[in-house]
C-alpha cells in the first residue's frame, strides 16, 4: 500500500494570462509507514504537491493513487480522503468549532462513527500531549503551539493511514519546535505514513526515511537522506542549504573515512575522537 504519484502537473488558471505551471512532471511514492518530506524554497511547489495527495487539487496531467485508488475517479475521492489527513500551515485555517472538543468531533461525526467518539477523543488528546481539560476550551483561545496540536488532532480522530503536515513547525521557538518533532515521531512509531512539507532541511534530514527537493515546480533530486545530502554537494539547490553538521559529515568522509551517514553531532564527534 503506497501513495504514488505519476507524471503530476498543475497548472494555476489555466488558459488566461495569469497561467502558471506549478508543478511539472513529478513521479514520486510515499510507502505505508515511511516517512517522507518534501524540501525547496518559497514557492517550489511544495504545498501544492500536499494539497494533490488528499485530493484537495487534482492534477492537470499525471495521476495520483492512494492504496491503488485514483483521485481522477469521483467515486473514489471520499475513501482517499478519509486514508489522507491534511494538517495546513496555519490551523487558524483549519479550526472553526466552538470547543475543542466540537473540533475534534467533527470528522467521526461526518464519518457515522459516533458510537466510541468519547474513546476515540481521549485517545487522540493523549496521542498530541493535551488533557482533556483542553476540550472544553476554545480552540482559537490557545496558543501557537496548542492550536498546532488540536489541528493535529482532529485529523488523527479520522485515523488517516498518511498525515500530511506542511510546514509543522513554522512559527514555533525552539522548544516548541523540540515538542513537535516528538510529537510527530510517536505518530510515526504507532504506524503512521508521515508527509512533512518543509524548509528546514535540517529537520527533514534528521526524520525522514525519503526526501524530495522542488525547484521551480520540478523534482531537483529525491533519494534518502545521505543521497540528498551528497547531490546537494554537487548540485546546490536553490533555498537548501546544507546543515554544518552534514559539513562535517562530507568532510570526514571525502577523506577517505568509512562513516555511516548521521546528523547526530554527539555521533560524529564521538566517531571522530574514536579514530584520532
């Protein structure tokens, strides 16, 4: 079972002066369980390549299959985005209930299964790190990162086999951004297929199983972390700047050192001092 994605593109305003490709060509697959993010600069394509994997957009050209079901069949776009949840950069685009606890509510009930939704509530507000005192509390009365995790969590009460995220962790501190990325690595664990669109390269390299780099609409290069690390050293992409770690990394391995890849410093430094 696997999203894939063949020949995608997608044409903004099609047949007026205002037309843009967005994206052009892009084949890529998102295994059941994997972890993959989508990297680039502003503008790349990125959140529309999210928005075709839950059939939000469908593609000009191309196709889209989510457990061999295609976005371009009527029929099947129901089931797809019930298997695909979408969590938007900004959850104040996604949030429009009165309490948490109607947020959360909201897809079982549009899905009929109303039946364990006290159960199912309970467990998603574990699953995110908030008590369940949050669900009697307005969702746009939260902070940046609760309003984050509730959005989080009404897309886990459907029980999508892929999250989407696009930019998770923008707008966050530091720690906040630390709480995210656990978050989304017990997600992961308990057998969700994880899509993160992102800037930071750094985080979806330290993550992600696969990564795919957009540019200009395009696929610049996609393979699993150490491969995107050794394109980007010979062929920059544009708005992806390699981490000093991965530096590091590149350093001690063009000179002729046998180094697993990692983005752990404490790993590097270690191996390192180990063979000095």
């Amino acid at each position: 079972m696997s999203i894939e994605v063949n020949n995608l593109t997608h044409i903004y305003h099609r047949g007026t002066p205002l037309e843009t490709v967005a994206l052009r060509d892009i084949s890529m697959e998102v295994p059941d369980g994997g972890w993959v993010s989508i990297v680039g600069h502003t503008g790349s394509g990125k959140s529309t390549l999210a928005q075709h994997l839950d059939a939000l957009l469908l593609p000009d050209e191309g196709s889209v299959l989510v457990d061999g079901l295609s976005t371009d069949v009527k029929k099947d776009l129901r089931k797809i985005r019930r298997k695909v949840g979408l969590v938007f950069q900004y959850p104040e685009q996604q949030l429009f209930a009165e309490t948490v606890r109607e947020e959360l509510s909201f897809g079982p009930k549009n899905w009929g299964e109303i039946d364990d939704i006290d159960r199912t509530l309970a467990e998603v507000m574990e699953q995110v790190g908030l008590d369940e005192s949050y669900l009697e509390r307005s969702p746009f009365k939260l902070s940046g990162g609760e309003k984050r995790r509730v959005a989080i969590a009404s897309v886990l009460a459907v029980r999508p086999s892929y999250l989407v995220l696009d930019e998770p962790t923008a707008g966050l501190d530091a720690s906040g951004r630390h709480r995210l990325v656990e978050l989304l690595s017990r997600i992961h664990s308990d057998g969700t297929a994880v899509i993160m669109v992102t800037h930071d390269l750094e985080i979806a390299l330290d993550l992600s199983d696969r990564i795919i780099a957009l540019e200009k609409g395009t696929i610049a290069c996609q393979g699993s972390p150490e491969e995107i690390v050794l394109s980007l050293e010979s062929r920059p992409v544009s708005g992806l700047v390699l981490p000093d770690i991965c530096k590091i990394w590149l350093g001690v391995k063009n000179r002729g050192m046998e180094i697993p890849f990692s983005c752990d410093p404490i790993y590097l430094a270690d191996f390192i001092a180990d063979r000095s």
